[in-house]
C-alpha cells in the first residue's frame, strides 16, 4: 500500500496502541474492482485532521493522500455501516472494560441545537435556544458512550426528534428497557412504551430556582455533548452549504435579510458615529425580519438551509 512519505505527525494522529483497535474494523477493497493501494491509517489521520480543525476538503494539507480519496473513503464507510460498526466496537469494550454487560440496558436521552453556515438545507430556528442552524438528538449509554446520534433541522421538536432517533436504534439495542430524559420529553412516555417497551423517566428539576444542580442520570449526557461542541466539524460542514442561497441575518448577529444597502458607520444604539460624511442611520424596528432584538425570526424562504 501507498503511505505519505517524510511526513511529519500531527497532534491528531493515531497512535499505534489506536490504530490496532481500529485496523481490523477497516477492511481493504479484496473484491471485483480495483484494490486499495492507499494506507487506510493515512486516510484516517486525514478524517481525524479535519474533525478537529474544521477545515474544508479541499484545504487539507497537501501531505495527506489527495483531498478526493480521503472523501471517498469517508463516504464509502457511511453509507457501508462502517462508522456504524466502529463505534458499536469500541462502546462494547469500553462497556467490558468497566465489567459490563455489552448491551446496555438503560440509556438517555437529549438534544443540542448548532449555529450552522446560511444554507438551504437542514437548517430552521430553534425559538426555545433561540438559534438557527441544526439540532443534534443524542443517544447515550450510563457511561456516556454514543448509541445513536440524529441531526435534523432545529425547529424539529425534541420528541419528535427523539421518536426518530429511538426508531432508527431500537434494531440494534435488544437489552434496551429504560430511558431517561427531560422535561421537553413528556410526550415520548406513552409512544416509547407501546412501540419499544421502554420506561421513560423524567428527570425534573429540584424546587430551588436558582444555583447549580446535577440532575440524577440526566448529567450523563451532559459529559458527551462537550466533546461535539470543541470539534468545528459537528458544527458546520461547508460541503454541504450552498452558498448561493440569498443570506439571511442569525439572531445575534447584526445583518439584514435581503441585498446590502450602503454602509454607513453606526452604533449599536442606531447612532452614527463622529467623522465628517458620516450619514445618521435609524434603529430597526423590533419586530422587523431578521431584527437582532425582534421577536420575528429570519424568514426560512430567504434563508438558506453538516459534519460528521
């Protein structure tokens, strides 16, 4: 197989301890068609790269294998069941390691919702969080490794979302008999117990309003949302963006849906600022299409709508 040569390792790189784990999970092409003649641990360096830094195909470091192969590897190995099949690997001996049952029994249950990049798809206004972007619906065991994992549009409903999720997974989670969740959960009760027969709890908040409380179970999830929202990748994923869709202003972010009138030098008050030739801008109006202080979100027509 070809390997980078002289290249010099990256912090993102597998250890050898790492890539004996993942090594037999990886097959070769051995069928009709031609054969691998790439690494397959360059290719994974590659993907390992570009989930930390978040940068695009086409900006990999020209000391990878060439930006067209590591994509069709990645494709390859999400649409095979690849990725699928490493993660259910490890979260087992992970599970054995802690002298468990491979097959976990309880689970929870949660959701997160992304600022994304203005693109067409995929992508709506979460007026609880209020964020536009992506909402990831979140599976995890009570170790707090990853059981499944959905990203729909975040003007998705978290039950909704959840009854998805639980369908996609129950396939593959035989021992599967209790869920917890939140609050935003309640009416997934009664569904989840006559589709799957699980018993979903609720975990409530305590009756004091105000300071930090760990939430019994519910913290668990907690600990493995971290580790998406320090990865660029899960966040956004420019290949998948169209970006010539009209571009409308996020909450928080000071635009204007619609083409750009002259710039003029203002505040944030609606004031211009000092300076000869300088034009004096009025406030937006609060409810305006796409006003920072609105209660109206961006207009999902004029908006444009991934990371794995």
């Amino acid at each position: 197989m070809v390997t980078t040569p002289g290249r010099r390792a990256y912090a993102t790189d597998l250890t050898d301890a790492q890539w004996q784990l993942l090594e037999p999970l990886l097959c070769p092409n051995t069928g009709p068609g031609r054969p691998t003649t790439l690494e397959l641990r360059d290719i994974v360096n590659a993907l390992l790269y570009m989930k930390q830094t978040g940068c695009a195909w086409r900006l990999l470091p020209h000391d990878f294998a060439n930006w067209t192969s590591v994509r069709y590897y990645f494709d390859k190995w999400t649409l095979d069941g690849t990725w699928e099949a490493v993660n259910a690997a490890l979260r087992q001996q992970v599970r054995r390691r802690a002298q468990r049952n491979p097959q976990p029994s309880a689970a929870i249950v949660d959701s997160q919702s992304v600022k994304t990049v203005e693109a067409r798809r995929d992508r709506g206004w979460d007026g609880h969080k209020r964020v536009m972007g992506r909402k990831r619906h979140m599976l995890v065991d009570t170790q707090g490794c990853l059981l499944g994992l959905l990203v729909l549009a975040a003007d998705v409903s978290d039950q909704v979302g959840a009854l998805l999720l639980l369908a996609l997974c129950a396939a593959s989670l035989p021992l599967l008999l209790q869920l917890w969740a939140d609050q935003a959960y309640r009416g997934i009760v009664e569904p989840a117990q006559a589709r799957y027969g699980l018993a979903v709890e609720i975990v409530t908040k305590p009756p004091e309003p105000r300071g930090f409380h760990v939430l019994p179970k519910r913290w668990l999830v907690e600990t493995t949302q971290p580790y998406c929202r320090a990865r660029p990748r899960f966040d956004r994923r420019a290949a998948a963006c169209d970006h010539r869709a009209l571009r409308a202003a996020a909450p928080g972010r000071g635009g204007r849906a619609g083409p750009r009138s002259p710039t003029f030098a203002s505040s944030r008050r609606g004031r211009a600022m000092s300076g000869p030739g300088v034009t004096r801008v009025p406030p937006r109006p609060e409810g305006a299409a796409g006003a920072v202080g609105g209660s109206s979100c961006p207009s999902r027509s004029a908006s444009g709508c991934w990371g794995s």
